[in-house]
C-alpha cells in the first residue's frame, strides 16, 4: 500500500495514494500508523482525498491508529470524499474524529490545539 | 442475473466491489448509494473469506446479482463454516471513550443499516446471505 508522508513542523501529514483502504490493505495501513506513533509521532493529519472506498476493516485500523495515540495527541482527518463519509456518519465516527474539508483547516486546527 | 465468482483470496474482493459498484452507476445510482452497495457487497465477501473459510485461499466466493422492476439483490454464497448468529456483537460504544471504539465487528451492522432485506440460510450445505435494496419508483408523471 502506497502511503505518501511529510512533516511540517510537528505534524506528519500522511495521504494513501490507493482508492481503497480495505480488507486487503488495513492490516499495512494499520502497521504503518503504528511505527510512525511509535516512533514519537503524535500530530498526525491523515489526507483521504485519493481515497474513494473505505470498509469496515479499513475503517477498523484508522480507528486502531486514533486509539493507539490516545489521549496523548491527535489524529485529524481532511478531505473525505461524501461517499465514504456516509461510512462515517453511519457508524457514527464522524462524532469521534475531528473532520476537516481540507488539510489546511486540518493543520490549523492542530496547531490550535498543540 | 450476473453469477460472480472469486477465489477466497483478500485480493480479490474488489474486482467483486468494483462489479457492483460499476452495476450501480449503471442504473443511475448516485455515488454515495453506489458505494453503499458496493460497501455491503464487500462486507459479505470478506465475511466469508475471513470467517467461513478462514482466510483459506482455493474457495469459492459466489455473488449472484439479480435485478428485478422493484428491488437489487445480491446473493453472497460460500460452502464454508456456518455463520452463528448469537456470536454476532451489537454494535455500539461510547464516543467519548476511546477505549470503547470498535475496530472490528461493525460488517453486519453496515449490511442490516443500509440493506432493505437481508437474509440468511443454510441450504444444501451451502451459505447463503441475500441482501435486497429496494429501487425507487419513478415518479408519475402528471
């Protein structure tokens, strides 16, 4: 699974450059979260504008990354496409993760709550 | 009807997704219902895979796609282990705690919230999960 990141100041802005986050691919996604909160990373920003299809599993291991950081920091997401938003509403996450219409609102908005 | 077939291979749930959702647009479904179907379809794939067949590739995975004046459905069958209702979780949990989240258990609750119908039975040793989504009339004309 192709996952591009950057840094800017303290914030690791991570965007998947695949269309699905799913069954097949979470397992990596959730892996990858993981060693990047590991290694010390805990402002992240995670970019869904590539993403057109997310599922339960995939759903699954972005929420594993949000409670593997806890309390101890943020994970933000920004530009989620109104298909796969209507996972979040479903399932109610939309009331859980902080959900920005771009990744400038997205680093704004962490840089008010650091 | 349109017969699918796929190995039970992780893999190969989205060229199954990709079908559905490409039936979808073809009966000018709107993008989110699209993915919703598509969404569902998938949950029962990979139910199926990870649970009937127990991540065990060289099974298959049957999805029948059946269109009639009124109503999609899609019938998602294996041969594999029987799914027992009374293990299936309630879904739910408390937003303000984290450790509440779910990170798994959430396919079935997907399926019965967006799916008009969804059955399933046993027949002939064979699995079987119908999920029905009723199409919108067309409006009369005046």
């Amino acid at each position: 699974m192709q996952l591009k990141h950057k840094k800017t100041n303290d914030v690791l802005i991570v965007r998947p450059l695949e269309k699905r986050i799913d069954a097949s691919t979470a397992a990596e996604f959730k892996k990858k979260m993981g060693e990047w909160i590991d290694a010390g990373n805990r402002q992240i920003v995670l970019n869904l504008s590539e993403v057109d299809f997310i599922d339960s599993s995939g759903l699954g291991a972005i929420i594993s990354g949000f409670k593997k950081i806890g309390n101890d920091g943020n994970l933000v997401i920004c530009t989620v496409k109104e298909s796969v938003m209507s996972l979040f509403r479903l399932t109610r996450m939309n009331r859980v993760f902080d959900i920005y219409a771009s990744e400038t609102e997205a680093l704004d908005a962490l840089s008010v709550k650091a | 009807m349109i017969r699918l077939i796929i190995d039970s291979r992780l893999e190969n749930v989205s060229l199954v997704g990709g079908a559905v959702r490409g039936i979808a647009e073809t009966l000018s479904m709107d993008s989110t219902t699209s993915y919703q179907l598509e969404l569902c379809v998938v949950e029962a794939v990979t139910n199926d895979i990870k649970h009937a067949y127990h991540l065990q590739a060289g099974h298959s995975v049957e999805v029948d796609v059946l269109l009639y004046p009124d109503r999609l459905t899609f019938r998602i069958c294996d041969t594999g282990e029987r799914m027992n209702p009374a293990k299936v979780r309630p879904f739910g949990f408390d937003p303000s705690k984290v450790e509440t989240l779910p990170e798994r258990g959430m396919g079935v609750y997907i399926m019965n919230s967006l799916m008009d119908e969804v059955h399933y039975e046993t027949l002939g040793g064979q699995n079987i999960l119908t999920l029905v989504k009723y199409l919108n009339k067309p409006e009369k004309s005046a």
